[in-house]
C-alpha cells in the first residue's frame, strides 16, 4: 500500500531540518523486543519508502529460516522521530515487513497483524477505527544481578528508595524511604525520581509523544508511570515501544536501569500495562449508549468477547512466565475475569468519563512483556467475536471481588495460572484470532513453539531457590 506523499514530505522535511546524518529503522519482533539497524541519511529518498530495504530475516525469533531469509522492510514516513539518546544527529522510523518473494505483508510481523485486525474490523462493518489507551508501568532500580547456573540461581535487586535499606550504612543515609505499598503519589524527597521522570517526559515529547502527567506508583522501590495520549491498533504499538524506549534510555543515561518485568519483586505489586478501549465508526464512538455505565449494546458485547477468550488472549496480553506471579491475589491484578463500572478489582472496568467520545472500557489484565501490537490485535479480535457474534458477559459485578467469600468467588471465572496454560488454551481456542486470516496459523505455531521452547520448558527444569529453603533437610 502506498504511504501518503504528505508523510513522505514531512519525514524528509524532519530530516533536513534536524541535519539527520542517520537513519533508524526500527521494528518489534513477534515477543516484543525492539530491533534496528542504521543506514546513512544520504540514502534518504522518496523511493527508499516504496522500495524498502533488505535485509535478514533468519536470526529474527520465529521468523524464516536461512533457506529463506531475504525480508524487505519498508519504513512508514508517519512515523518519523528525533532520537534525543544519539550523538549523532539521528531520525527514526519504525517499519513494515514485507515478504519479496510474494510481495505481500509478512504474516509474522507484529505490526503487520495489528494492521490486518484493523482492516478486519473495517471489512465487518462494525467500525472503521479501534483506539487503544495502553498504561505501562515499570520499575526503576538502582542495582540489578542476576544468575542462572547448574550449581547456582539468584537475583539481587536493589533501589535506593527501598525500605530495605533504611538500616544501610551508606556513610550518609539520609532516609525517607518508600514504605511497602505506598509508593502511591509520595512527595519528594520520598520520590526521588521525579526529576528523572521529567527528563523521561521530555524525552518522550522530543520523539513526537503527547505525554499527559506521570508519577510514582504503589511498589515501594522505584515503580513508576508516565500517562501517554492513546492510539489506533497499530500506532498505540508504535508509542508502547517508543514509551520503552524513552525510559530504558534515560534511565542508562543515569547510570539507572528501568524494567518492565511484570513482577520482579516478591512480596510488592507487580507492573501491569491497562489497556483502553473503543471502537468508532464515520467519526462516531460506538461505545457511547444507555446499556450499562453508559456504554453501548455493542461496547457490552465486546465486553462479552473478551471475557469469554479472556484466557485464551492471555498467551499475547500476558505473553512470559513471570506475567503469571503478578496475576496473584492482593496485589491489585486483575484475577478474575469480570466486568464493573469503576470497580478497580474486576478485570475489564467501566471508567467515569465525560461525554460519549471518551466512552470505553479498560482491560486490566495485560502486562508490557511482549508485542503492544498483538497486545491491541487479540484485544480488537475478541471484541469483535463479541459483537458479531452477540455474547453476553453476564452480570457486571460491582462487589469488590478481593473480599467476595469462595462460594461466590468460586463462580467468577479466573485467568489462567500459567504461561502454559494460557498457551494450551490459545491452541484449542483460536477460531477468533484466525478469523479474515488476522492471524495465521503458520504464526501461531511459531509463536508457541518459540514460547515453551525458549520459556515455559527451561523454566520447568530449574529449581528455585525458595524450594532450597522448603526441601533441603528433608
């Protein structure tokens, strides 16, 4: 598909006007690590956006194999920034995969699936345009070790504002440590991070974002969250990894290092990525209606589609190992798949907005370890399996479910438990995410294959060092 000449114009003018001397091309591959290569700005040319660039695709995980590996990206001129972490004046895009033997969009490109789950949803006649709200949170440490060995595994974390350290001889302990779980909104000099959000922000806006507030978050040492303004399926992709970007730079600029691990701390709250939601149509919000909380019929039913693969989704919303010890009992995630308005311990919430253009709903389960793009793809899928195929999610359930006695707890539905399970699920679930071939099977086998080679199996054979403490003397 032919980019808009206006983007093309505009990027080149970005790149004259900030004497670009480089060129990022930059992609997230199927787990959500954010790859690159650069070429030099003499090669920066109208045509180089029709033609693309070439390059290997073999050593991406789950993509070709080396009998196959020639892939062709294309960078979209709309998403041109600055990078601000460059000594050398540098321009960034992200771009599109494409497959030179067919011509076609790669099925294996995240960002591509994204794009052909909007395209789906426009082919439905459902709506013509799904905004996604992403909230990544993430930790902020001053210290990080970690070892896996046969005759050894730990981790050793560490963070200044830690209460673990209030007895630390430093040679000047200044105190005012963060006190367990409330790290929620402390002044300075409790927060001692929030001149290095500021300059995260700033960061952020230089690169093109519109960043709303930010602050502290309720982990003791470190967790933090920067509010940033919502995009499409495809672009609330593109600002998740710019958002990471712009952190885990900034942060190694300080000689700090950011995470966003959804639980790298026992025994504290683990970090989450929320998602917002809705679907418009020739410029209306078709969320906005009388049914509950003043969404819609179809904002209901979408609903109903998310709850109903609510465990399924979970192999891309919840895509590692540790996503599942955040998704535990007390620590503020979501556990049970459920819907409310404004009740904070069901896992899809119906916030209090003003006016029916910021009418939507927020998925609370998600975390930010893998793709933003599949993250926004199954979301959109499952909401649009609800309305097509009109599933009710049952009463909404305005109880705080933290507190609901087992019998009625035991009626809830919960998330899985497990990477695995998730991924067990996904496999005999999957009729809704392959539907208009969003997403293809040859991808989906790639995925799992890639997920319990690389994870769930390595993970099985280690042992933790808590089973040391249980089991040694036995």
């Amino acid at each position: 598909m032919p980019f808009d000449p206006k983007d093309v114009a505009k990027a080149l003018q970005v790149a004259k006007e900030h004497g670009a001397k480089y060129v990022d091309i930059m992609f997230g591959d199927l787990f959500g690590t954010l790859q690159h290569f650069t070429i030099t700005a003499r090669r920066l040319e109208a045509q180089l956006f029709d033609d693309g660039l070439p390059f290997d695709g073999s050593s991406i995980r789950g993509w070709q194999g080396i009998e196959k590996s020639d892939m062709n990206i294309k960078p979209d001129p709309a998403t041109v920034f600055v990078d601000p972490f460059r000594e050398q004046p540098t321009i960034c895009f992200f771009g599109d995969i494409y497959d030179p033997r067919t011509g076609q969009r790669y099925t294996r490109d995240a960002r591509g699936i994204a794009a052909k789950a909007l395209s789906y949803l426009k082919s439905s006649g459902i709506g013509d345009m799904a905004f996604f709200g992403p909230e990544p949170e993430f930790f902020i440490f001053d210290s990080i070790r970690y070892e896996s060995k046969p005759n050894q595994a730990f981790y050793y974390i560490d963070s200044d504002e830690a209460p673990w350290n209030t007895g630390t001889d430093t040679g000047m302990n200044l105190g005012h440590k963060v006190r367990h779980k409330q790290g929620y909104f402390p002044a300075t000099p409790a927060d001692t991070l929030m001149d290095l959000r500021s300059e995260i922000t700033t960061n952020m806006q230089t690169m093109g974002m519109e960043v709303d507030l930010h602050h502290h978050e309720v982990a003791s040492p470190g967790q933090c969250e920067i509010g940033i303004k919502y995009g499409s399926a495809i672009t609330a992709g593109d600002l998740v990894h710019l958002y990471k970007y712009a952190v885990k730079n900034t942060c190694f600029q300080h000689g700090k290092t950011a995470t966003f691990m959804p639980k790298p701390m026992f025994g504290d709250n683990g970090s989450g990525m929320h998602n917002h939601m809705s679907i418009w149509k020739e410029g209306k919000n078709t969320f906005a209606g009388d049914v509950y909380s003043k969404l819609s019929q179809n904002a209901v039913w979408a609903i109903g589609g998310i709850l109903k693969h609510g465990k399924s989704i979970q192999a891309f919303t919840n895509p590692s190992v540790n996503s599942y010890r955040r998704l535990v009992p007390g620590y503020e995630a979501p556990v049970n798949l459920a819907y409310s308005a404004n009740n904070r311990s069901a896992s899809i919430r119906i916030p209090h907005v003003q006016g029916d253009n910021a009418r939507r709903f927020e998925f609370r389960c998600p975390d930010a370890s893998g793709s933003p793009y599949l993250v926004t793809a199954s979301i959109l899928m499952a909401a649009i399996d609800g309305i097509k195929n009109k599933i009710d999610p049952g009463k909404p359930m305005d109880k705080n479910i933290y507190d609901l006695p087992p019998e009625e707890l035991a009626q809830i539905p919960s998330t899985c438990k497990s990477l695995e399970e998730a991924l067990d699920t996904m496999e005999k679930d999957k009729a809704w995410l392959t539907a208009g071939d969003v997403f293809t099977e040859d991808m989906l086998e790639s995925y799992i294959a890639v997920k319990r080679e690389a994870e769930v199996e390595p993970t099985k054979l280690r042992p933790n060092p808590y089973e040391f403490y249980l089991y040694y003397d036995c």
